[in-house]
C-alpha cells in the first residue's frame, strides 16, 4: 500500500474513532476503497450486501469498544464524496453534513424536492451540530425484470413535476452559449471544444429551459422497494442538485450507466431512437419539438451543461477525466 492510502487509512481511523459514540460496539472492517467501513456482525444490512468489493482485503479492521452513552445505533460509516459522513442503523441513517453550507443545502433540496419526488422523510435535523436523520429505506437489489418499471416510474414522476413548473411560471431560459461566459470556461475550453463540435451551432444559441434537478441520477441513486408485491422508487443523494437544462437527469442515467457501470444499452437504444417518444412528449411541454436528427448534440449539450455547470479551476481538474472518458467512450459510437 502506498503512503497516501496509508494516510487516508489513519485518518479514517481517527475519524471512526470520534464518531464511536454513534456506532454499535463489534469489530469493524473496510470496504477496500476505504469509502464504507461496518460491522462485520451487520453483513445482512442492505448496505453491505449491496457493496461490490465488500469481500476483497481492505486494511486491517478495528474494534469499537463501548467509549460510554450510545447516541445513535449506527453499524456502517459510509464517507461521502462531498465530505459529509452517513451513519446507518437498520432503520434510520444519520447524516454529518461537512459545514453549515452542507447542511442547509441538504435541508433546502428536501424541503424543495419532497413535493414532487419521493425522497426518504426528514426525522431530525440538529443544526447546531450540522447532523440530519432520515428515514433508512429497505431497498431490494435491482433486476433487469425492474427495469420497465424502473424507467416507466421516473418518466411519470418528471412529467408529472415539469407540468407543475409550467403551471406555476417556475421556469428560466437561457442558451447554453451562456454558460461559456466565465473566466474559468474560456481558459479551460479547449479541452472540451471538440465536444462542442459535435453540438449543431443552432442549438447551443437556442433558448432552453432551465430547471431544479437532481443533478446526478442513476440506478445507484435510487432506491426500489418491494412490500407486499407493490415496487415503489425512492430518490436518494441530492448534494448535486441546481438549476440545469431540463432533459439533464434523462441524459445523466445513461451517462451514469454508461461510464461507471460499463452498460451501453441505455446510450444505444436512445440513439436507436427508442426513447423518442417519450422525450418528445416532455419537449412539448416547454413548447419545444424534439428532433431526432438531434439526438447526438442534445446529448452532447448534457455533457457540456454538467462540465459547465459551477467551474472553477480547482474544480475543472477533477472535470477533465470525465472529458476523457467522454471523448473516449462516446465519440465511436458517434455517427
């Protein structure tokens, strides 16, 4: 193992170790990307069954002895990629939001959200200590038999909310040509200015519109329930929700599916023109047409609003990774 992994392994030790007071007593282990660390007693936890590397060696497990009162009941550490920290007990997951920010945010997109969407329920919220709980849904491992069901759902539930938008004027338009007006986008365009080539110039100059989303679905942002033979979808993780070109969320799954997950299909059968229906419908109820002949630049137009979307330096070198491996994955399946 190399010394920053070590590093990282430390202090997630010590981090563990302060949290002690809201994890069950047992020896815990490391999931080997050091993200997840749980009970080894909690193997049948949801969480953990649904961890991919959870049986390969990870560094060396500790023990959670009792350090005195037991807040919460937690039996996985789950750190988050934005620095936040989930704490998950069989029925609950509490939440250590990393600032103020953090927290406010969380308790904003719930607020917002919850009324389209079926989000798990806020139990508390402690913002003095930045910390949130929520509902832990029980969620069943996804099949290729759900998958209809899957797709049929979240296009229901976004007609559903882009309806309520337009009722109520709670729409902004703006060109994607807009979004090139930054210091940090005009330094950084070249890199992705053969992605822009592959966008017909009449649409980067269109008026779209602009709406909250998710920001970041995919399979592994939701969650499906199954009680008593009724599925039910649940939308998880909304740390990367703002206002984003309306198609956004649809062209986010496949990419997502694409490009971690290694499945083409949803790419290839949106480019195949079997989901055009479906997106010719929420096109018209901005008043817009879709058109098939686009299918190639409103994908591209996704991309470039997700590598656009709040840029700065620092930010744009964890950006040019994806770039590649857009570039890479995508352009051959171009036409």
């Amino acid at each position: 193992m190399t010394k920053e992994y070590n590093k990282v392994v430390l202090a997630r030790k010590a981090k563990i170790l302060e949290l002690s007071p809201y994890l069950e007593n047992g020896q815990y282990t490391f999931e080997k990307d050091l993200r997840t660390v749980y009970n080894t007693a909690k193997t049948s936890h949801p969480m953990v069954n649904n961890l991919k590397n959870s049986k390969e060696e990870g560094p060396p497990s500790l023990e959670m002895e009792d350090y005195g009162r037991k807040y919460f009941n937690g039996s996985i550490l789950w750190f988050c990629i934005n620095g936040d920290i989930r704490t998950f007990s069989d029925d609950e997951i509490l939440i250590f939001c990393t600032n103020q920010e953090s927290y406010q945010r969380k308790i904003a997109n719930y607020t917002y959200f919850s009324s389209f969407f079926r989000i798990p329920a806020l139990l508390k919220q402690d913002a003095k200590h930045n910390m949130v709980t929520e509902v832990f849904i029980h969620f069943e491992n996804q099949t290729e038999n759900d998958e209809a069901f899957i797709l049929k759902t979240i296009y229901d539930d976004y007609h559903s909310y882009f309806n309520y938008l337009i009722l109520h004027s709670k729409v902004d338009y703006q060109t994607l040509n807009s979004l090139f007006d930054t210091s940090s986008n005009v330094v950084h365009i070249q890199q992705f200015e053969k992605i822009v080539e592959k966008v017909a110039p009449e649409l980067l100059s269109l008026k779209l519109p602009f709406i909250d989303l998710h920001g970041d679905l995919w399979s592994d942002n939701i969650l499906l329930n199954d009680e008593a033979g009724e599925k039910t979808l649940w939308y998880i993780d909304w740390e990367t929700a703002d206002k984003y070109v309306f198609f956004y969320d649809f062209f986010k799954f496949i990419w997502n599916e694409l490009d971690v997950h290694d499945n083409y299909s949803y790419y290839k059968r949106y480019i195949a023109g079997e989901f055009d229906e479906g997106l010719t419908r929420l096109f018209a109820i901005f008043h817009l047409k879709f058109q098939p002949k686009y299918r190639q630049s409103y994908f591209c137009l996704f991309f470039l609003n997700s590598i656009l979307n709040d840029t700065d330096n620092i930010a744009f070198k964890f950006k040019l990774e994806e770039i590649n491996d857009f570039k890479r994955k995508v352009f051959p399946l171009m036409i």
